[in-house]
C-alpha cells in the first residue's frame, strides 16, 4: 500500500524536479507505447524529438507553432496565479481569428499600413469579449469559470464554422469553407525569408517581457498572488476582487485572441474551420508544466510546439496517426500531476499500516 | 406542426438525451462520494472509439457496449489512482483524464474513421407504438434506452434506501468521520468512480454505436462537459437528472423544431443552443449559491487521505 506522509513544508527541489520527472517518464512512456506499435522505440523517439528541429527551417517551424501556444499559457497561468480556472483560451483564441478575419477582410485589395495593426487589435479585442463574458458571468452572476469556460469554448468553435460557411465565405472561393486570402498589407511580415517565423514571435517575447515583470514587480500582481493562495487575506487586505478577476480574464483574453489573429494573419493567410488543432487546450498543460512562471512556460511551450511537430514527423515516417500529438499531452500532464504529490508529500510503502502509523 | 413531426421530436428528444442521462447519473453517483471527476468527456470517447472498434470486429453491438463499459472504467482507474491514492488536485486530474483520453481515441480509432457498423437496433414492443403521439418515442427506443431507465430507477432507490446509498453519501458528506466509523471511505471512491467510468463509457458507447452509429474523433462534441451542468442543475438530486437530460436533448435537435415551425436558422449557430442552454442553466442555478450549497456534498472535490 502506498501512503502518503504530508512534509513539514512544501519541496522546493521537487517543485522543480516534477516537471522534469514528468517529461522524462513521458518520453520512457512513449518508447514502450512506439515498441508496443512494432516500432524500434528509439529510433521512433529520434524521428519524433529530433529530426523535428534537425534543421534551421526545423527550428523557425517550432517557433511558428510555439507562438500561439505561449500567448495563451503567459496569460492562463495569470489567471491560475489568481485561482481564476479559465480553460477557454481555445475559445479566445478562435474568437480573436474570426474578429481579426471581419477586418481582414475588409483590406484584401488595399495596401493601407494600418491594416496589419488594426487586425491585431480586433483579434485582441474578440479575444476580450469572450474572456469578459466569463468574467461578467463569475463576477456578477457567481457562475463557475471551469464549465463556463468549456461552454463558451464550443460556442466560438461553432460561431467559427457559421463565420466560414455564411458571412465570411470567399464569394469567389468556389463554395468552399474558406474566407477570402487576405492582403499582403494585413499579414504579418516574415521574419528570415525562407521561413514562416512571422512577427507574432516578437508578440510572444514581449508577452514573455510584460507577463514576468506583472508577476514579480507589480503590485497587483503581488495582489492576483495573495488572491489566488488565500481568498479570505485578499479580503482581508482589501483587495479588489472584482478588478483582479476583471484584470487577469481579460489579459488572458487579449492574449489568446492576439494569438488567434496571429495565426489567420500568420501561417494560415486566411479564416479556415480548423485554425487552432487545440493550442488553448495545450497551453494548460504549458502553464502548469512550466510552473505558472513565463520563463518556465516557455521551456514548456517550446516542448509542447516539438510534440506537435513530432506528431506530424512520425505521421510521415511511421504512418501513426496525427493523434499521437494528443496521448503524449495527456501523458505529460498525468506524469506531471502524479509526480507534484512529491511536492507536498513523501511516499512511504506501508506493508502493514499499523506499523506505519506507530513510526 | 403536424403529429409525426411532434411524435419524431420527442422520439428524438429521448435518443439525444440518453447519452447525458447515463454519463450524468455516473457522475452524480461519483460525486456523492466526494468526487468530482471532470474526465468525462475522455472517458465518454474512449468508450465510443472502443466500443466501436468491439463491434466492427465481432459484428455483436452488445459486445460493442460492453467493451465500452470497460474501457471507461478502465479510464476510470487512471483517475482514481492519481486523484485518490495519489491525492492529486481533481480538477486538473479530471482535465488532464479528458486530454488525455481525447487524444487516446483520436489515436486508436484514426483507421476506424468512416467505417459502418449495424446500428443497435430498436425493440418495438408491438401494438403500443401504434400509439399515437406518444407509442414510438416510448415503446419502440433501443435496449439502451431502456436500461437507461431501469438504471435511472435504480438509482433513485440506491438514494433513497438502503445502506448503499448512506455509504457513498458519507465518504462525499465527511470521509474522516466516515473513516472513524468504520467505513472503507477510499474503497467506496473507487467504486463510484468505476462507476461513473462505466457510465461514461456506455454514454459514449450509445453514440457510437446507436445514436450515429460511426466514429469520428471527438464525437462526444462537449456532451461529458453539459453533463457535469447537468448534475449541478438536478442539485444532486437523482429525479431532476433525467428531466435535465431530456431537456439538454430538446435544446440538441432544435432544428427540427424549428423546421417544425418553417423557420431555417444556420446550422451551425443552431448547433451553439445545447451550450448556451447550459450557461444560462449555470447562471439561473448560481444566482443563489447558498441555496446550492445545501446540496452539494461537503467534501466534493477536495483531497482527502486516510491520516491513521
């Protein structure tokens, strides 16, 4: 029997060492699970870790599929900091690419400067609306961000195939669920040529910049932290709730909808019914691999974008679903929840409990 | 609106409320033993992918269901191993088992996409379907249907008397003194975990071998997630569940009210009502949230272990 001996004071070694732990059993998970499909595992986890970023084009691709993945975790792990459990940066960020995609739109034949900033900004602000929503409803009408969150996120999944399929269907684009290609003057520019790497990685950087010094230099973000690990001193203290949870919704929505934005502006060039393959949902598992800290979520998203990556790779080299991507993510976040029991607890093997008890 | 229409809607109220009825009395049944397990969803489509592929290869639905069982409680056990015996934070346990899961079906049942299986098909019980109105939806549904009823019955007097139902409502109410008196508190967790997996999976089972009858990644479309709403709307009470689920099944093939009344609306934002029906849900019920309160059992959600 396992039995768990709460510690004196929380690990800070383990603190650390779980996400590693966790990663680490992921990957020797993940050799057995390419043995068990008649693969020879390391070879597979070369193909899916490796040859992904074996090249320069290899490593800009990764920071193509990490941008978006770390707007959403810097801002989710905002709103876990304040206790807020907002799981609808998926929503958010589909939201910001369908309002990005109405002004887009609107600017296919035209070469106005303004066009690419004025995109962005309606991504942020489609981002906002829906992460306000949550926040009206939890404020004002004490509803629980978890289910409203989720809810809201099949909403805007729904509101994304009305948008491709009624007002922003491609008039000339012969019926399919597609808005027009947008102009040269709305997409974000290249970074290296040859590349993808847009300028939503400068976004990231200064999301990564902005996120850390609100965390660690602000005074409400020393606020959204007494908030987060004890409501009752918040209250105490007179902290403003209301604003708090307004403020950490509403950052986190912003930043989700900038990344939804960035992707139609970005490597897609378009609205598409598939404009996100869950990166609202990996940027959970980013914020918490990364131990809601922007330094540690970046590690993490950066993994997190390789598993996207390695899922194609092994699509392509071993003929394994796609969907690969998905079992390594629950995998990571399982390992990781199993092995932050350390940071709280021992484990002791306990034959007999009552010898165990008496020690 | 002429009477087939009406017949059909309710015909189709039931079937597309079946799936939330069973997955939701699984997790009610968690719940009240102080377990809040939002894996729903992943264990709802891994029954649906497993199931599926049970049935393509022995061509028996039944087996196909009980395959699905299976592989929800099997799901099930990962939970209970990391949030009970690991004492993990179940939120993002249960998150991490919908992740997960979603991603485990998706995997195993790619091959599987735009297969046929034969549906389970429908027990007419004869001359009473001939009832107008209401003879189809009631008396000509599938075997689920029906069980699902047995089950819901089942449940109600698991609740309402016996030692059974006082067990589970101990370990949710206050597992310390539940465990001070004797009771097997973690055992009890593990049983309605299982449960509420076996549930899940036959809820996931029903859509895809009865309700579609096919599998396509990320079937379940949120349904473990209303039905989570769903046990917070019956107030964890076992007799509102099924009036939830069916009106949750409404809400679903709003459509072909709609049609009813010869108006046409998109599809797509048609498709949008069964979650906005929920989040208003959510906000009528949280309007008064001591009142709530009194129904929720008092440890849900919260670690606990067994200290001595």
């Amino acid at each position: 029997m396992i039995r768990l001996e709460p510690r004196p004071a929380i690990s800070g070694f383990w603190t650390y060492a779980s996400p590693v732990t966790a990663v680490l059993l992921t990957l020797i998970t993940g050799a057995f699970l390419f043995a068990a499909l008649g693969q020879a595992p390391l070879e597979a986890l070369h193909i899916y870790f490796i040859s992904p970023i074996a090249d320069w084009y290899g490593i800009t691709e990764l920071f193509v599929k990490a941008v978006p993945i770390l707007l959403c975790a810097y801002g989710l792990a905002l709103c876990y900091r304040a206790a807020v459990w907002n799981i609808g940066a998926e929503g958010q960020l589909l939201m910001g690419g369908i309002f990005a995609s109405v002004i887009a739109v609107q600017f296919v034949d035209s070469d106005a400067w303004l066009a690419m900033p004025i995109t962005m900004l309606a991504g942020v602000a489609g981002g906002m609306v829906w992460a306000g929503i949550v926040a009206f409803l939890k404020l004002k009408m004490n509803t629980n961000e978890t289910l409203s969150t989720i809810m809201m996120n099949y909403i805007a999944l729904n509101l994304l195939l009305y948008s491709v399929h009624g007002p922003l269907k491609d008039p000339h684009g012969f019926n399919f669920p597609e808005s027009a290609l947008f102009g040269d003057s709305t997409l974000l520019p290249i970074l290296f040529e040859g590349t993808r790497l847009h300028l939503g990685l400068a976004f990231s950087l200064l999301a990564l910049a902005a996120t850390w010094v609100f965390i660690s230099r602000s005074f409400i973000g020393f606020q959204i932290q007494v908030m987060g690990q004890d409501q009752a001193a918040a209250k105490m203290a007179g902290f403003n709730k209301t604003k708090l949870v307004l403020t950490v919704l509403l950052i986190c929505g912003g930043l989700a909808g900038l990344a939804g934005a960035g992707e139609v502006a970005g490597p897609i060039g378009q609205l598409v019914p598939h404009i996100s393959p869950g990166y609202g949902y990996s940027a959970i598992i980013v914020a918490f691999l990364g131990r809601l800290h922007p330094v540690g979520i970046t590690l993490a998203g950066l993994l997190m974008a390789l598993i996207y990556m390695g899922g194609e790779m092994s699509q392509i080299f071993l003929g394994l679903p796609n969907a690969i991507t998905g079992v390594f993510q629950g995998l990571i976040l399982f390992f990781l929840l199993s092995s932050d029991v350390l940071i709280r607890y021992r484990i002791r093997w306990a034959s007999n409990p009552m010898k165990a008890g008496a020690a | 609106m002429d009477l087939d229409l009406l017949t059909n809607i309710l015909y189709l109220t039931i079937r597309t409320g079946t799936p939330l009825l069973l997955v939701a009395l699984g997790e009610l049944v968690c719940e009240k033993s102080g377990v809040l397990n939002l894996g729903q969803e992943g264990m709802m489509l891994m029954g649906a992918v497993v199931g599926f592929i049970a049935a393509f290869y022995s061509g028996n639905v039944y087996l196909g269901f009980a395959m699905a069982a299976c592989a929800g409680i099997a799901m099930s056990l990962v939970f209970g191993f990391v949030a009970v015996t690991l004492n993990a934070n179940q939120v993002a346990t249960g998150l991490a088992l919908t992740i997960f899961g979603t991603g485990l079906s998706a995997f195993i049942g790619a091959s599987f996409e735009g297969k046929t299986i034969t549906a389970l098909p429908t027990l007419a019980v004869g001359f009473v379907e001939t009832i107008p109105l209401i003879g189809r939806p009631l008396f000509a549904q599938d075997a689920m249907v029906y069980f699902s009823w047995i089950l819901f019955i089942a449940i109600y007097l698991f609740f309402k008397q016996g030692r059974g139902g006082l067990k589970v409502r101990a370990a949710g109410e206050n597992p310390t003194v539940g465990s001070n008196l004797g009771l097997p508190v973690l055992k009890i967790r593990y049983l309605s975990i299982m449960f509420g997996g076996a549930m899940a999976g036959l809820a996931g089972g029903y859509l895809s071998l009865a309700y579609t009858p096919l599998w396509t990644e990320n079937m379940t479309a949120g349904r473990g997630w209303i039905a989570l709403a769903l046990v917070v709307f019956a107030s964890w009470r076992v007799g509102r569940i099924m009036l939830g689920a069916y009106l949750f099944g409404f809400a679903s093939i709003m459509h072909l009210v709609l049609q009813g009344f010869g108006l046409s609306i998109s599809s797509n934002l048609l498709a949008t009502l069964p979650y906005v029906a929920t989040i208003v849900v959510l906000v009528f019920l949280s309007k008064n949230i001591e009142r709530l309160k009194q129904f929720e059992p008092m440890a849900l959600g919260k670690p606990w272990h067994k200290t001595h």
